[in-house]
C-alpha cells in the first residue's frame, strides 16, 4: 500500500526536478540560428586571416581595445543585470525587476554609444572596405553583433514596458525568460568576438 502511494508521488517529483528549458522554443531555434550564422563568420575571419596575417595586423593595431574592453564590460554588465531582473520577477518583485531591466538598456545603450563613437572614427576604413579583407570582415562581424544589440534593446524596453503594467508574475515570466535568453546570446558572442577581432595577434 504504501510503496503504491508513494510512485506516483516520486514521479511528480521526478518532474518537478527534471530540466526544463526557460523561454520560447522558437527563439531557442533563431538563437541557435543565429550562433551557427556568428560561427560560420568566425571560422571564415579565421580562414582569412591566414591567409593575409599582414594585413590583418595592421587593420587590428587600427582598432581601439579600449572601446572593445568598454564594450564587454556594457555587455556583461547588462547580462547580469537581465538575469536580476528574472530572478525578481520570479520572487514577484515586479518593480525591482523593471529597474533591472532599465539597467540593462542603459548597458546596451552605453555600447551603442562607444560602438557608433568607434565607427565615427573608421572614415577611410569604410573607404578602404572594397579592397580590404580585414576592414569587410572586421564591419561585416561587428555590425551583424549591433544588429542583434539594437533588436535586444528594442526587446527588453517592450518588456520592461510589460513589467511595469503588471503584465508578468512569478508564475508567468515565460516572455522575460525568452527575453533574457536572446540578450545573453548577444553578450555571449561579443565575449567570442572582441578577442577574436581586437585582441589575438
């Protein structure tokens, strides 16, 4: 009798324990997109870079690691910043969890500042761009990674907009999670390709 009790009670509890995956299962397919995409351009900057090491030293002394350090910082930091702003809304802390969400844009505006600041700077780069691999390559890779900046920022004001309406709680945070899964992609691919561009020689 009670062994028979207590089966379906392990099994509730084997599914409460088991993994699950947080977020929307489309927007895991777009991120896992979206990495072999990121890939794909990494191995061919690598590929490249091979072949015209010359050339690819001299476009990388051009680049300020400064901005690149700056910009992982922004990133990471907005990054944290996302995952705060989940595990308050899980706790029902809607309000803190807006003002951890208003943190990361102001992360992910900071990088658009320093990035747009950077491209200012790149007048004859983009001149040379036609007939120079490492300058096609170095704008293809970081202007893909601002696209998908931009379209976070753009995410998290929508749902930084829903949580302040009240539209989530800790039962309810799916979007949030979806939200945050996208951002920390963009943070991890910036992670990969600050020092793959600015950094190794």
């Amino acid at each position: 009798m009670t062994s028979h009790a207590a089966a379906p009670l392990l099994q509730e509890n084997d599914t409460h324990l088991a993994p699950q995956l947080r977020g929307d299962l489309a927007v895991w397919f777009v991120i896992l997109l979206e990495l072999l995409t990121f890939g794909i351009l990494f191995v061919a900057y690598a590929f490249v870079r091979n072949r015209e090491p010359a050339l690819f030293q001299a476009g990388q002394a051009t680049l300020d690691l400064h901005s690149g350090a700056a910009n992982t910082v922004l990133l990471i930091s907005g990054s944290w910043c996302v995952a705060r702003a989940v595990q308050a809304m899980r706790s029902d802390a809607a309000r803190t969890a807006a003002h951890w969400l208003l943190g990361a844009q102001l992360c992910g505006g900071g990088f658009v500042a320093v990035k747009l600041a950077e491209y200012a700077g790149k007048a004859q780069a983009w001149a040379d761009m036609g007939d120079n691999n490492f300058y096609m390559l170095y704008f293809m890779l970081t202007g893909f990674h601002f696209l998908h900046v931009v379209v976070g920022m753009l995410a998290l004001a929508y749902l930084w907009w829903r949580t302040r309406s009240g539209a989530y709680a800790s039962n309810n945070c799916h979007a949030l999670e979806t939200g945050a899964a996208f951002w920390h992609m963009v943070d991890l691919l910036w992670i990969v390709l600050f020092p793959l561009v600015y950094v190794l020689r």
